[in-house]
C-alpha cells in the first residue's frame, strides 16, 4: 500500500476524551474513529489488525475442532422468553420493535439462538459432541462505555457453544477451550492468565477469565507469579487427548477475580510468590450445564432411546478489546509496537528522498519483492520531510522499518530498523527481501 493514497488519518495531539494509552494510541493512530458513545468505525489500518487478531481465533478454534457458523446481530425477544432471560437480562440489552410491532433485540449474546439451531439439527447422542462458533457483532448497552474498544456498546466477539451427552463430555469441551484460548493468547504475544470468575448474566458455576495484567485493566485479580511466567506455545496440542493435566497444571496455582476472591487461601500463598494487580478481561469460558437446555428441551435420543437433556458451556473472546488490550501490553513512548502476528503489514518501506529516482526505483523494487514474498508493506512516499515519516512509522507501529536514502544507496545500503528493540542495521539492497522475509518467516 501507497501511503501517500492511504484513508489513514493520523493526529499529532493527544485527543481530550482518551484516558488510558491504547485508546489515544488507537485514535492517533488511525485505527479508529467515535462515531457515537461506545460505538466505533474501524478504518483501514485499524481494521487490518482487527481482521489478523480474527484470522488467529478462527484458526485457533479449526484446530480444536470447532465449526464456524454466523448467526444474525438481531434475535426475537421470544427466543430470549423460552430461556427466561429476557426480562432477567435488563437494561444493558437494547429491545427494539419491527415495523409489526414485534419485538426484537440486538444480541448480546447467542446462547438461546444457537440452543435452538442445535435442538432443530441434532437428534441423536451419535452426532454428539458439537462445538460451534462465530464472530459476530453484539450489542451491549453498558452503563459506562469508557476506554475505546476495551468497552465499547457495539464490539466484536468469538462466541462459540459446546453440546455434550453428559458432564464428562462437557468438562473435556471446557478444557478444550481452556487450552485453545491460552494458545490463542500467546500467538498475539499476550500472556493470558486464566482466573477464576463470576459466571454473571451467562449463568452456570464454573467459568474462567483470562487476564492479561495491565495498570489500566478494569478488573481487580489475584493471583500466585507462577503463572505470570508459565509458557504454552512451545506444546504440540491433541485435542482427542485428556487435557485435564494441562489445565490442573494451570488452576493448581491460586489465581481469581475480585469476586471470587478467597482472601484466606491467598494468605496462604508465601508473600513474595503473591500478585494483587489488575487486568483485562480477554476471554471468558463457562460450562452451565443444562441451564438453556433444559428449559428449551434440547433433548437428544441416548443409547437407550431414552431422552437426554445435552449438557452445555459457552467460551467468548473479545475480539476488538483485543486490539486495545495488546496496545496497553506493547507500546512505548513512540507509539505502538505491534506484534508481528497482528500486525496490519509487517514491513514499512520510508523513503527519504521521494523526489531522487534512484532512491524512488529502490523503493518501488523493494515494494514488489516483499510482496512477491508474500510480505505486507506499506511504503511511505509521501513528500513529507523525514522526522515526520520516523515519528508517523513510530506511531503506527509497523514490526520492520526499511530506510532508503540517497547516501547509502550510493553504497547500494538501506537501513533495517526493528520497531521494538530500536536495533538498526545496514542491509546490502539486493539482501533486503530474503533477509526479512525468512525473519518473518
Ligand atoms: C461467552 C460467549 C459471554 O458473553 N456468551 C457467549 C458468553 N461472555 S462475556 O464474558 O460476557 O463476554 C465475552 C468476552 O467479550 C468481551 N466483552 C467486551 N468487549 C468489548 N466491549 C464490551 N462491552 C464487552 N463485553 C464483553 C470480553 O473480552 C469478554 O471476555
């Protein structure tokens, strides 16, 4: 992409109505724009890290064998009358009426509509079990939408549902999900730790949250430092297998929200081994068993012909906090450092001289290699004089910055700049392409 044509309206200010870092990064960045309280437009830039950070989630669920559907944003009010939430949900669900004076609601959740899809679909424990997801819009009319997408009203989110013949079935879709969701995190370089949590308005009696600790997080949560540092990526995953070692070696460890806070069993934990911080809220699993089920006689024919009421969890990720919550965990003074896996192009190409063909033609070839590599660029040649290209590169965070100028072309060099550690070093020209794209691998 040519920066001089991109849509990426970038602000030298820190905007009045942002409190916390990933916020203002966001709106002077360009990733965003308020379009009215806790509803956001996400412009090219902000939305090409959106879709990257929805790329790893879906992909994440494939694997654990989860099937991708979408159902719609709007829901009847009578889906939500056969569980009974409808009124129990109150004033955070917006309730609107068709012109037939039906009633109707954008969804805040999908547990009631994917109960029905099910019990329509699934009649037999043969086809049992099924584990289905989306990444669909919600609307959640929060009392206080603050902080960017980190709370918004309108916000992106995977949502997925399992069904299982019995209890057993369902806690091995659980930790299914447990697991998915730690591999999920690490590949967006985030370390989420899963907490104990309040089940809330979803229901049920075990849930977790994972956490990213950040200053900023809306959460209180305790928790043992072990778990601060424990690593998953660097495991192979067999879905089909027992994952209760890996999720025992991960709740064996104290670690729980402000509301399901054990003081005393936190003051068992030796002083020096205990954090009380604060966190984001990531991802929420929860099992609740026969909760929409039952009243919505999601039944399935058993071994015996008898009739089986399926047992449920439901397991939510925000994706678009995701964008905020990776902010807050990767920034410096500059701006933002994304990650590469998220990242909305892993290389930027400055070009210093814009009016100098020779620099001008390196450039252009530079840009054509590292897409025939496969690589995303963004090339910044805009006339603009150099300190405005590092601090816009800064700002906007892209992983690898190539530098072209006259003076080390004239040596047939471009500098490498690496966004987060500030290393810089001088690559020949004709080296740059197969150099980054093997460390982008
Ligand atoms: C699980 C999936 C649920 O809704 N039903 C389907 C369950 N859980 S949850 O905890 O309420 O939400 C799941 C995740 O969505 C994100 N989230 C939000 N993101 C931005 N703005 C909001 N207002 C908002 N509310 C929830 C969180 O990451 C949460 O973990």
């Amino acid at each position: 992409m040519r920066m001089s044509q991109y849509f990426l309206p970038t602000l030298k200010e820190n905007p009045a109505e942002a409190q916390i870092v990933s916020h203002r990064l966001m709106l002077r960045a360009g990733l965003i724009r308020q379009t009215s309280a806790g509803i956001y437009a996400w412009l090219p830039l902000g939305l090409r890290v959106l879709r990257n950070i929805e790329r790893i989630v879906r992909e994440e669920q494939d694997r654990s064998g989860a099937q991708e559907v979408l159902m719609p944003t709007i829901q009847s009010a009578d889906l939500w009358r056969e569980s009974g939430r409808y009124d129990a949900y109150g004033p955070e669900m917006l309730r609107i009426k068709d012109r037939h004076d039906r009633e109707m609601l954008f969804g805040p959740t999908n547990e009631e509509m994917i109960t029905v899809l099910f019990r329509d679909g699934v009649k037999s424990y043969r086809d049992l079990p099924k584990n289905l997801y989306h990444i669909q819009w919600k609307f959640r009319d929060e009392v206080r939408p603050r902080f960017g997408v980190m709370r918004g009203r309108e916000f992106l989110m995977k949502d997925n549902y399992s069904f299982d013949i019995d209890k057993a079935g369902a806690i091995h879709s659980y930790n299914k999900m447990f697991v998915a969701y730690l591999r999920t995190f690490a590949r967006m370089g985030l370390k989420a730790i899963p907490m104990r949590a309040d089940t809330g308005p979803i229901g049920g009696d075990l849930s977790h949250e994972f956490i990213i600790l950040a200053e900023t997080g809306e959460s209180a949560v305790f928790c043992h430092k072990g778990l601060v540092d424990k690593d998953i990526l660097g495991r192979t995953i067999d879905y089909g297998a027992d994952l209760q070692p890996i999720v025992t070696e991960w709740t064996s460890l104290y670690a729980a929200t402000d509301e399901m806070h054990d003081t005393e069993a936190f003051e068992k934990i030796p002083e020096s081994e205990r954090l009380a911080a604060r966190g984001i809220e990531v991802g929420h699993i929860f099992y609740f068993g026969t909760k929409y089920s039952k009243p919505m006689n999601a039944v399935v024919a058993g071994p015996n012909g008898e009739q089986v009421t399926v047992e449920m969890g439901s397991y939510g990720i925000g994706v678009s906090r995701l964008v905020g919550a990776i902010i807050e965990a990767s920034h410096d003074d500059g701006g933002i450092v994304w990650p590469e896996s998220v990242a909305p192009f892993k290389v930027a190409i400055v070009n210093l001289k814009p009016d100098d063909g020779a620099v001008a033609g390196a450039c252009g070839k530079l840009y054509e290699g590292l897409q025939g590599s496969g690589v995303s660029v963004l090339h910044d040649e805009r006339d603009l004089r150099p300190g405005a290209k590092f601090a816009d590169m800064d700002l906007i965070g892209i992983p690898w910055q190539v530098i072209v100028g006259p003076k080390g072309l004239g040596a047939g060099k471009v500098e490498v700049k690496n966004r987060r550690t500030g290393a810089r070093e001088e690559l020949a020209l004709d080296d740059v392409v197969g150099e980054l794209s093997r460390r982008l691998g």
